[in-house]
C-alpha cells in the first residue's frame, strides 16, 4: 500500500490522504467562521485569533497558544522547517530515536472538537512514529497544542521523517497476517531486545 508524503501513513490513495487531509480542499464556506473572528479555542473556549506564520494563515488561542492549522498549513509550515534543517544519517536517527523512545501516555485522553465545525477531532500519531499526537478533522484541519507543535519540530529537526520513512518500509514488508504492531515495527526496525 502507497505511504502519504504529507504523514507518512498507508493509504489507498496518497494524493487524498484522510488521516492528514493530503490533496483536499477545506470546505471554504465553513472556513469564513475562523476568518471572521468567531472560531473558538477546543482547551479555553476562547476566540482564535488569525495570524500569518511565513505566509501561512493560522488561527491561534491567546491563552493556551494552541494552533488550528486549515487544511495543509501544518504540512506547509513544517516543510518550511525541513528546509532549514541539516542533513541527517538514517542510522544516527535510528540511534537517536531507539534512545530517546518511550511512550508517554497523558493522564487523560480529551477529545477536542473543530474550531469550525465543533465536530470531535480525530487523535493521530504525527507521522505514525512521532509519539506525538494531533487532533485532526478530515474536513478543515489539525490542531496543535503549544507543547506538540516544540515536539514536531524537535521530531522534524532530529531527522524524524527519516525514521517515519524507514518504518512505512518495514510496514510495507510485513506480509498480510503478520502481525503489524508497533512493537512488531520497532522491533525490525532496531532488533528485537
């Protein structure tokens, strides 16, 4: 199955991707909500705040410092980060990561509801291996918390798409029936302990 190059997930058709909304439109009408001011902040209940980050219109919680990304933005303002980042070696990251990885699982799990349509965001794992988790609404965007977003970042600067890479090879190498965990995954991709 073909990887999205926006997540890194398996989908039957990377160019509209439903986990990170790759190659879809948002629903421009619903949109002019946040335009006009009336958005609302999914933790503080706040109005957003709309702000242009290098081109990229976000609407942003004064208080929590939360972030809706519509549609793309969030792809669009982390590949302006990929851009500025040094060339990593796959193995360096694979080291890095098999160091730093532990799961760290929050106290309480609480869904969050789209800014634009108060529908109940879906939970991802950025790019499946990240460990870090976005809500996300397949019709208008991602929301990103002030702390996930310095996660991403850190993720992306330390080479993490390498990582996400190599995983989507090795998920495409287990055979239907395998077992496809996330365990089965890390296991291959740094050796079974």
């Amino acid at each position: 199955m073909p990887l999205c190059p926006g997540c890194g997930n398996e989908v039957q058709n990377p160019q509209k991707c439903p986990v990170c909304g790759a190659g879809r439109a948002p629903k421009a009408s619903n949109l002019k909500k946040l335009s006009k001011g009336r958005g609302k902040c999914p933790r503080c209940n706040v109005f957003l705040a709309e702000q242009d980050w290098e081109g990229v219109v976000t609407y942003t919680c004064p208080t929590c410092h939360g972030t809706f990304f519509a549609d793309r933005g969030l792809e669009e303002v982390l590949n302006k980060l990929r851009a500025t980042c040094d060339p990593v070696d796959v193995q360096s990251v694979m080291k890095d990561f098999k160091d730093r990885f532990t799961r760290k699982l929050p106290d309480a799990i609480r869904y969050k509801k789209c800014p634009v349509c108060d529908t109940v965001m879906t939970r991802r794992n950025y790019a499946t291996v990240s460990g870090v988790i976005v809500d996300f609404c397949g019709d208008h965007g991602t929301w990103v918390d002030e702390a996930q977003f310095a996660a991403l970042a850190d993720f992306i600067s330390r080479g993490g798409d390498l990582l996400a890479n190599e995983t989507g090879k090795v998920r495409a190498r287990i055979q239907p029936g395998q077992p496809g965990s996330a365990k089965t995954i890390m296991d291959r991709l740094f050796g079974a302990k």
